[in-house]
C-alpha cells in the first residue's frame, strides 16, 4: 500500500511539473529529435554567397521607413524576414511545430498556461550585444503597447503578462490555457531597446521610428536603400549561421528588392532580367506574358511546384458597420452577382480553384451535413445563425450552365426585395426611396472587377468609382471608411490566431484593427474559442468545421481563388535542394533553402 501511495505521489508529482524541450508540437511529437543539425529540407553544405533579387510593386516605387510595427508610413520590403528574429521558428515540413530560434530551450506547462522561453547565450545583437530576457520583455511591452500598430495587441492579447525569471530565461502566462499560445508567445520579434536612442541620450518615440536601422538579431542587415530599391548584406558576425533552425539557410550575401509602379513594368524587367525570382498568381501572365529569349534559352526558368497546404480564405468583403449591408439577404444576393466560372475561364486559364471554405484544400473544410460532433458545438446556437448552418454546406452559385448567371440575377433581386430593395426604373431602392449605393475602388479597366461591377448595376446598385490610390486606400481601410474591398487571410500553420484577428467582436470598432468586415458575432466569438481550446486533432477538425459552416452561410467574404500549385520563375544559376517542403509561402522557401550556384561547387543533398 505505502508503495502505491508512493507511486501515485510520484506521478502526481510528474504531471505537475513543465515540460522542457527544444522543440513543441501542437499535437503529438516535433519530427526532429532533440540535437538534430538541421532540417531535411536543406542543404547543409549549401555555400554562402552570391545574390538574389526581388521585386515588389509599390505606389510611386518609394518607401518611407524601416520598422515593421508602427502605423503610419510604408514599409520597405524585406525587414521582418531579413532582419529580425523571433524566438521560435516553426519548420517548414510539419503541420505546426515550433524549434528555437533565440530560444534554445522551450519549457510548457503541462496544463498549457505558460511558457518559459531560455535565450541562447550566443545570440547577438547586431550591435554586439547579448539578446536577454529585459530585451525581450522591451519587445513585448513596445509591441502591446499605444507606440505600435494596434494588430499587435489584438494578437498578443491573451499573453496575461511576461515575467523574467531570470537574465536568460522569460516566462508568458496566459489568459486561458491553450496549446496555441506558445506558438502565439515564440513568435514575438525581439529587437535592441537601444533602437531609437540618439548619441546624446534622448529617444525617438516607437511611433516615430522610420529611417532609423533596426538594431536586431537577424542574418542581413541594411546595406544600400533609396527610393526604387533596398539592399540587404548577409552579417558576417551572425551569430545563428550554424544552430540547427539556420543551417543550410540565407545564404545569400545579399538580397535586394527593386520596386516597380505597376505590374506591367514588373513583368517586363523580369523577362529582360532585371530580378531573379518571382511567384505569379495570375495565369494570364503565366500562359502568354513569360516568354521570350530568356526563357527559350533556359536563363529563366519556370516550374510548378505543389501546393500541399491549407490555403486561407481570399476575396471581398462588405463593410457591416454600414446599416444596408447588416442584412444578410443582402449580402447574399450581392455575392449572386459575381461571375466566378467567367473569370477563371477568360483571364486564369482554368487554373484556379474557387475558393469554397475557410480551410479550403485541407480536412478543416467543412462537407455535407454537420456531424454529431459539430452540432454539439453548434446547437445552443440555434437562434443565432442561419438555419441554413444545420443544413447541407453552402453550395457557391455557377454560371458555367445554360442562364445561369441570369438565374442568379433573378435570385438575387428576390433576395433585395425580401429586404425592402425593390428595382424602380433601373435604381435599386428602399421603402423611403433611398438608393442603395456603393463604392468601389478603381476606374474602368480593372480587369478582375469590372465584369462583376457591371452585374451589380444591373441589380439597380449605385455604383460610385473611385480612383485607386494606395495611400489613401490603407488610411481608409484603418478607419473603416469604406464599403467594398478586397481581404486576404495571411496562410498559418494554425489559423486559429489569424481568424481571431480578423472576426473577433472585440475588435470590431478598435480602428487599425484587423476585424475590417466589422463582424461581431458571439457565435463565431464562441466557435473560435473552441477552435483555439482544442485538445485534439480531432476537436480542431470539428472546431473548424462548425466554424466554416457559420463564416460562410453568413455571407461575410465573397470567396475568390486559390492555387494548387505554386508558379515560379527564377534565375537558372538559383540552386535548391530535391526535397520540397509540405508548408511553405515561396520567398520564404527560396530564404530558407534557397542558394546562388555561382557562389561555390553545388552540393547535392
């Protein structure tokens, strides 16, 4: 009996105690063992050297500062990726799996309430100074603070505080237990607290920081920049080239960004060799717009390689602070107008897939009928959401048949009148005999809209174009002053975090927020908590399709497209390893695999 009280203790005692690692799965255990030299998609031997250009379009080819986080002004390309560094890094060839970057060692609760994170003593500054547990806390505080973008906040939000438990080592208690917030908590980017401080002593604010060079622990650091282009040189103190998580990667000394005003100019200095590497997404230029000498000679390669990932939701939205868009009848029938079969047909070369889901392209996507499991979740909501949720799953409209875009015209203008919007003498108005107007963005020309504007005026919609101007189009967005527009969720390994930022109620009235719809739904604030509290990948897999049931049959986003494959075009003398990674954005591929063949003997791996 003592042995078993004994036994019992032990184990209870074991339970209680944090879990340290170098690395953390969301579920299940990291595929790389402790002590492994690097990840299997990279050439270890890859050499150092050479160069890779980029490119980017941007409104007047100009930029006006150099930090990532505050609101006002532009970016210039290439900082976040090139310079600086965060404290875990997840891998490329795992569904969600974080290893160390500034960390060196990762230690969870076993209830998922914390996480301590232990800075690798090696890590530097580009200054030279050592990265410690104050600089992280600095990061954190600046980041969460008025000083910077309010996104930031919004995403670091259920980070109850940061505690340093010593000069190496930072503890993140959470708001609520969760596997995905150690994720949340390493991906902080951690930069100098000297960043901004003047020779005599006094501080630019954070918000005021533009041109002046980030002092971080990234690989590159800013080597030229003026208005058409910014260069990157590979630091040859780095202080990570060798750990486990950079072997093999950013190996090239420098990396350079051309900017271009439109992508008619982009396209034509990537035929006659101005840049080296480029992700084309629209099939148009794909089919007829890459060809020439260049590529019949092999100096420009192109080459398709698969696409095996979640791809996250893409499309239009409709601003739902507007009184005449809250009603979801309307919304639905505003989407009936949109020609999707058309547009893949004639301008994508039937290469897209519509996007029909929020995790389109994986299992998180909702099919059928709700299971069981999902009517659990999706039951005590009942008298909140459509009926239609408990039905089959939303069935996107086509016009690929004989009337069927006149057919969906027809639906959609029974939809407006259900709503009060009945069409007088081609106008589209309410019981007062207001019009229902709307503005959009750009002027005759626009290819991918044009079609779809046209529609929207045979419903009787007021149509008022206004001139693109990007400037004005980002200020607007962050004061929600807008009634159509374009979204694109940023792809993640958990999408729960980027759906959080995008549809939580909390921020839908907080201005430079992420919640641009302007959704606020208990609902959906209710279904990714269980999204976010899932203990399974079962309990993820029916969290997510609940969810999507409700995204969708709401009409929230106009789904546009995705792609099953990824297009590239690159520079022949650019090397790679065999192995291609299971989840990966392309530029972030080419700098963490990627290398110039011209920089030394290739190695294959």
């Amino acid at each position: 009996m003592k042995r078993l009280v004994a036994a019992l203790f032990a184990s209870l005692l074991l339970s209680t105690q944090s879990l340290a690692a170098h690395g953390v799965a969301q579920f299940g255990e990291p595929k790389y063992p402790a002590g492994f030299s690097h990840f299997d998609y990279v050439n270890p031997d890859a050499p150092k050297g050479g160069s890779v250009t980029l490119s980017l379009i941007a409104q007047h080819s100009s930029y006006d500062k150099f930090n990532p986080f505050n609101l006002k002004g532009k970016l210039a390309p290439g900082p976040l990726e090139l310079m600086f560094e965060t404290l875990t890094v997840n891998s490329l060839d795992e569904v969600n799996t974080q290893y160390g970057l500034l960390a060196d060692d990762i230690k969870l609760a076993p209830d998922f309430t914390w996480v301590e994170f232990r800075i690798n003593a090696r890590a530097r500054f580009n200054n030279g100074d050592p990265v410690t547990a104050s600089d992280v806390k600095y990061a954190f505080d600046t980041l969460t603070s008025k000083q910077a973008s309010p996104r930031f906040k919004s995403y670091f939000a259920e980070i109850k505080r940061l505690l340093i438990v010593d000069a190496q080592t930072v503890r993140f208690e959470f708001a609520r237990p969760g596997r995905d917030l150690s994720f949340v908590a390493g991906s902080l980017p951690v930069f100098s607290p000297k960043w901004g401080l003047k020779p005599d002593g006094t501080r630019t604010p954070f918000a005021d920081l533009r041109m002046e060079e980030p002092i971080t622990s990234g690989p590159y650091r800013i080597d030229r920049a003026n208005p058409l282009s910014i260069t990157y040189r590979r630091d040859p103190a780095y202080w990570g080239h060798d750990i486990p998580t950079r072997r093999g990667g950013y190996n090239f000394d420098s990396v350079t960004y051309k900017l271009y005003k439109d992508t008619d100019t982009q396209v034509a200095a990537l035929r006659s060799g101005d840049f080296d590497f480029f992700h084309e997404t629209r099939m148009r230029y794909w089919c007829c717009q890459f060809i020439g000498e260049r590529f019949e000679k092999g100096e420009l390669i192109k080459e398709k390689v698969p696409n095996g990932s979640l791809s996250p939701m893409s499309g239009y939205i409709l601003n739902l602070r507007q009184e005449r868009f809250q009603d979801i009848r309307v919304r639905q029938a505003l989407f009936l107008a949109y020609d999707w079969e058309w547009l893949n047909r004639m301008i994508f070369d039937n290469e897209f897939e519509r996007q029909d889901s929020f995790f389109a392209n994986s299992p998180l996507a909702a099919q059928g009928r709700p299971s069981g499991a999902e009517l659990e979740l999706l039951e005590p909501f009942r008298d909140q959401i459509p009926p239609a949720v408990f039905g089959p799953m939303v069935t996107l409209p086509r016009t690929d048949r004989p009337g069927g875009l006149r057919a969906n015209l027809a639906k959609a203008m029974e939809l407006l009148a259900d709503a009060g919007w009945r069409n007088v003498d081609g106008v589209l108005r309410n019981g007062k005999g207001e019009p229902f107007t709307m503005e959009v963005t750009g002027g005759n020309g626009n290819v991918l809209l044009d079609a779809y504007y046209l529609n929207l005026t045979k419903l009787g919609v007021q149509l008022t174009r206004r001139v693109a101007d990007p400037t004005v189009d980002r200020q607007k967005l962050r004061n929600f002053d807008y009634d159509f527009t374009a979204i694109a969720l940023r792809k993640g390994r958990d999408p729960a975090p980027e759906l959080w930022r995008n549809f939580n109620s909390a921020d839908a009235d907080i201005k430079g927020s992420e919640n641009v719809a302007g959704v606020k739904s208990p609902v959906v604030d209710a279904l990714l908590r269980a999204l976010q509290d899932a203990q399974t990948p079962g309990q993820v897999q029916t969290a997510a399709q609940a969810l999507d049931r409700v995204l969708m049959h709401s009409y929230y986003v106009l789904p546009w497209r995705y792609l099953k494959n990824h297009y590239l075009i690159y520079n022949h003398r650019l090397r790679r390893p065999t192995a291609v990674p299971g989840y990966f954005g392309p530029y972030e591929w080419l700098l963490a695999a990627w290398w110039d063949g011209t920089a030394g003997t290739q190695v294959t791996h």
